[in-house]
DNA sequence: AATACGATTAACATTCATGTTAATAGTATG
DNA sequence: CATACTATTAACATGAATGTTAATCGTATT
C-alpha cells in the first residue's frame, strides 16, 4: 500500500466526490459522468488513477464497468498516515492511546 | 474545519514532508528550507497552505517564526473523512448499530 | 456480420501548482 | 541609526492536472 500515491490520489476533488459515490453503491463510468456534469472520458481517467492507487476496483459486467471502492485500502492508509503523525511523539507520551476508534 | 481544504492542503507531497517534520519538533521557515533541497519562499507559500487550512500554527520567536503542527486537526480531518466513507454502508448493512463517535 | 452501446485512449487547450530569483517587511544587534 | 538576518510577497517560467471532443476497443444484440 503505497500511501504516497493514495494520498495524491485524494488530492483532487472530483476524486473524493468519486469515492463519496462509491461509498454508497457500485457505480458505472456513466453512472458517475451522470452525476457530475463531466464527460464520461473525465471521469475514465480519474477512476483509473484511484484504480492504479489501489482505492477502488473494476469489475466488467456485459457492458458496463463496475466500480467499487477497495475501504480497508483508502481506511488503511489513512490510519497508516495518521500514526505516522502521530506516532514520534505521542507514543513516547501516551503509549496506550489512539485518536479514535474510527481510524 | 474544511475537510476539502485540509485534504487539498494534503495534496502536496512537499507538505505532506513538511508535516511529517512538524510532527517531530516545531520548525522554523529556514529550518524547513534546510531539510529539503528547496528555498525559503518555497517552503513559505507551502506553510501558509497548510496554516490556513488549520493544519499547522505559526508563533514568532524573536526573527524566527517557528511553526508547529496541529495534530488534533490533522487527525479529526482524517477520522471526518474516514466516518464519511465508512459510513453509510456499513451503518446501513450492519443490523447492530454503530456508535456514532463521528467527528 | 452489422449495429449499437459502454469504456478507454489520443490529442488538444486551458488552468493550476511549484519552484526560482528579486524585492519588501519585520526584528534584533552592533 | 545602520546593518544583518528571517520571513513573506511579487513576478516569472515551467511542468502537471483537468476537461473537452474525436477516435478506438470490447461487448452485446439483432
């Protein structure tokens, strides 16, 4: 799991709108170019850099791409990071504690 | 706190450098400037990114301006977003309701 | 096989981000 | 007060990201 490029992976906003949906259903190229006003090549490259960051996976069903969001990845790097910064200095402090369950 | 604009701040692999120094030990711009191979100004415009998106705190001390991170931001940003993605389905398919803890 | 539909890639233009050097502002010190 | 040091802003150039339309590929349907 490579945090680096998650990270740039969630830089952009269209991006994280994308797993916003995600979060909620499989959804097509289509079905998300739908639901913004982008075309659907746009939304084909955004879903394939969340796809290369490892954030979501594509599964073809006839005709259509399915797309579902990979959560133990995108939930994994972000408690990966949050100890990164939290780690040093909390962890001599407070060994036991962690910020919240969630992450 | 603006989930998009801390992530947006995340974006930068500089700040996300730049964080990870911070999680350390407060710094100063030059400090910072020291650590990469980049210039002070550089590093300027990087830290006020991040301190307008509540990441980091800057406190003058004599000539110096030192900055330190912000940690509980950083981290309830992350625990936003993670609920935010682990949300909705999981409540949703989970019979045994979760503790919303969400921050 | 021919057509239609969905997805991706190509090519292009435009906007945004990052870094550099030069100039300005603030603070301390001789 | 003049000088030195730190930090920030200005102006500029360059590279990356995003979106668009047109073209290509894959799959299904008739």
């Amino acid at each position: 799991m490579n945090v680096n490029r998650i990270f740039a992976a969630l830089a952009s906003l269209p991006r994280r709108q994308i797993i916003a949906f995600l979060s909620q259903t499989a959804l097509s190229t289509t079905d998300l170019a739908a639901r913004f006003g982008t075309s659907a090549p746009a939304v084909s490259r955004h879903l394939s850099v969340l796809q290369h960051a490892g954030l979501v996976s594509a599964g073809r069903q006839g005709q259509r791409v399915m797309y579902r969001l990979n959560r133990d990845v995108l939930l994994g790097a972000l408690a990966q990071f949050a100890s990164e910064v939290d780690g040093p200095l909390r962890r001599a402090a407070q060994p036991a504690r962690t910020p919240r369950e969630a992450i």
